[in-house]
C-alpha cells in the first residue's frame, strides 16, 4: 500500500544518477511512509476488504435464511454483518470523498480524467452516469451542474484544471475508462448504503426477514464490493497514467532492458493460468463449506440457550 502510494505521491526521496542510470533514493524514511495519499488510500482501501467481508457474511447467512437453514446462526450472524456493512459503506463515503480531495490537490490530471473535465477556464460539473468522448473533449451524460467545482472550492462556479491545462503525452489516454471505473464504484457505494440502511429500517420494523426479495438481492450483494474494489483500483491505476511513478518516471520508460517481450507474455499467461486455478478452487470450496453449513462442536439445544442468553441482538424476530 505504502510503495503503490508513493508511486502515486512520491515523497521523502532524491534522484541519484542520470538518465537510463537515475534511480529514487530514500532520505526521510516516515516521509516516505506517509507521503501525501498513503493514510487515505489505507483507509479507503482497508474499509473496501471490511465490506467485502461483512457482505460476504451477509449474502451466505441471507441464502441460508431463504433456504429456511441453520437459523439459530444465520438469523443473529446476517444481523451483526448488517451492522458492520453499514457502518463501514457510511463511512467508505467518508475516505472516499477525502481521497478525492486529495487526487484534486496531487494528480489534478486524474481528478479531469475521473470527471471527464476538459476546460480549466470552466466550472467543473459532476456525473452520476454519462459517457467521455476523448476525440471531440466532450462528456455528456446525467449531471449536477457545477457540482465538482462545488466540491472542491465550495463554489459552483469556480473553475477546476481540466485535462487540457496538461500536455497530451502527460495525461491519461484512457479517460472514458477511468471514467466509468469511477463511476462504477461511486455506484456501487451509493447503492450499499441504500441497502443496509433500508435493511437496517426494516429490522427496526421486524421485518428484516419477511422480504424474501430483499433477501435475495442481499445474496447476490456479495458482488457489489468486489466490483467496487476493482474499479477502484483501475481508477486509481488508470489515472495515474502515463506515469509509473507520477510526474517522475513514465510507463514508456520504466521497461526492463533485461526482459524481453515474450518473457513478459510467458510470466503473464503463467499468472493469469495459476490465479485462474486458485480461484476456481477457491470458489469450489467456498461453496462446499456454504452447502455444507456451520461446524458445531457443542450440543445444538447448548449453542441456541447460549446465543439468547448472551446477545441481545439475537431476538430471532
Ligand atoms: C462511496 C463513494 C466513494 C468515493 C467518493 C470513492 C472515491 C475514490 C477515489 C477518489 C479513489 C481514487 C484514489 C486515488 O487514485 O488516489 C478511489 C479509489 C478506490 N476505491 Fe473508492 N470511493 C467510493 C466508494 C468505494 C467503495 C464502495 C469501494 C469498495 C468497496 C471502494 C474501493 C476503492 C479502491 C480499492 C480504490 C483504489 C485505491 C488504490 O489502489 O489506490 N471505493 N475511491
């Protein structure tokens, strides 16, 4: 996390050697450590595993509630995982809107691309769907005007840098993917917190398990994080292009003179066949621990006097 936010906001260092020769080298450790994007990206990118987790536990407790299976479990355990998604999409909101403000600040080039911004001398607006044409420098789509201007300089008619205030060989190529990345995974959070705050009112209600239909969205929920966490990070990697190390080394410049190009094909087809297998298997065993339900290793009536003595959540409403 540290090394990938530092490619993104280098800090803490200085260029030794020339050319082919030069090389980044440390001089202030923690400066390194903390530079400008590294205490937000963990925290943005830390609450994205938290709520492919609690979704997780979400979707197989709510699949086995649907199936009318190992309820004593599956009842009180969705309920915990709701309080944990909720909580963490709430606050991935948060991290997500300060990590914007610093793509503003460090990698104004990534903040126009993610807008599909092009004017510097015009106010910014903000998309909730849309389309980027890089050829013609337009975007349309659904958008509150001035909204991102308003985000930023709490003005909707400030103006924002747009990708024309850069060079064309020092901005992103890809806009309408980083777009659409960003796009998706702003989505995706909107949409999880529509969920678990809907869910969480019909809890209130008693209702929480009546609605087989939102039992049912909230089994295939399992998804949304995921997606999320990708294009998040094709967001943050696409943006940041042509750099490997922003404003510092390109991508064009940062091959390997020793590698050859079908070595680089060969170790790739290599990865892409081994992370195939293991998720596979991966998926393969996850669903047979899921069919196969909770391991108890105490007494059934035992767990169900326990789980109501213990915890008040466990109302099995
Ligand atoms: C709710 C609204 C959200 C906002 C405003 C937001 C904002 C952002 C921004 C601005 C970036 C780019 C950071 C950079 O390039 O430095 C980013 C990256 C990312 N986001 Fe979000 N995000 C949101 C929701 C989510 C959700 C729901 C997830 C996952 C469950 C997620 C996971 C990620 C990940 C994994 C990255 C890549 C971080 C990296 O590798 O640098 N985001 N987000």
């Amino acid at each position: 996390m540290v090394a990938n936010s530092w490619q993104q906001t280098p800090a803490g260092y200085h260029i030794v050697g020339e050319g082919m020769h030069a090389r980044a080298e440390i001089t202030d450790f923690w400066a390194m450590v903390f530079n400008p994007s590294s205490v937000e990206r963990l925290t943005h990118v830390w609450i994205g595993a938290f709520l492919a987790g609690a979704f997780l536990v979400i979707s197989v407790n709510a699949y086995y509630i649907l199936k009318k299976k190992h309820l004593e479990i599956a009842k009180p355990a969705f309920k915990i995982a709701l309080v944990v998604a909720t909580f963490f999409s709430l606050a991935q909101l948060f991290t997500g809107s300060k990590s914007a403000d610093g793509v503003a600040k460090n990698q104004p080039a990534k903040l126009a691309a993610m807008e599909g911004h092009y004017d510097s001398s015009a106010a910014a607006d903000m998309f909730l769907v849309g389309w980027v044409n890089n050829k013609t420098q337009t975007t349309n789509g659904i958008k509150i005007p001035g909204g991102l201007s308003f985000l930023i300089h709490q003005d909707i008619k400030a103006p924002v840098t747009g990708l024309n205030a850069f060079k064309k060989e020092d901005r992103p190529s890809q806009v309408n993917t980083v777009f659409q990345m960003y796009h998706l995974m702003i989505a995706i959070g909107m949409a999880l917190i529509a969920l678990t705050l809907y869910s969480c009112w019909q809890w209130k209600k008693g209702k929480l398990f009546e609605k087989r239909w939102l039992l049912i969205v909230l089994a295939w929920s399992v998804l949304l994080p995921q997606l999320a966490n990708q294009a998040g990070w094709f967001t943050a990697e696409m943006g940041r292009q042509p750099w490997v190390v922003y404003g510092l080394l390109r991508t064009s410049d940062a091959l390997s003179r020793s590698v050859a190009a079908n070595q680089v094909v060969f170790s790739l087809i290599l990865f892409t066949l081994v992370y195939t297998t293991l998720f596979v298997l991966f998926i393969y065993l996850m669903n047979k621990k899921i069919k196969h339900g909770p391991v108890y290793d105490a007494p059934q009536e035992l767990i169900e006097e326990g789980s109501k003595r213990d915890n008040p959540l466990l109302d099995h409403k």
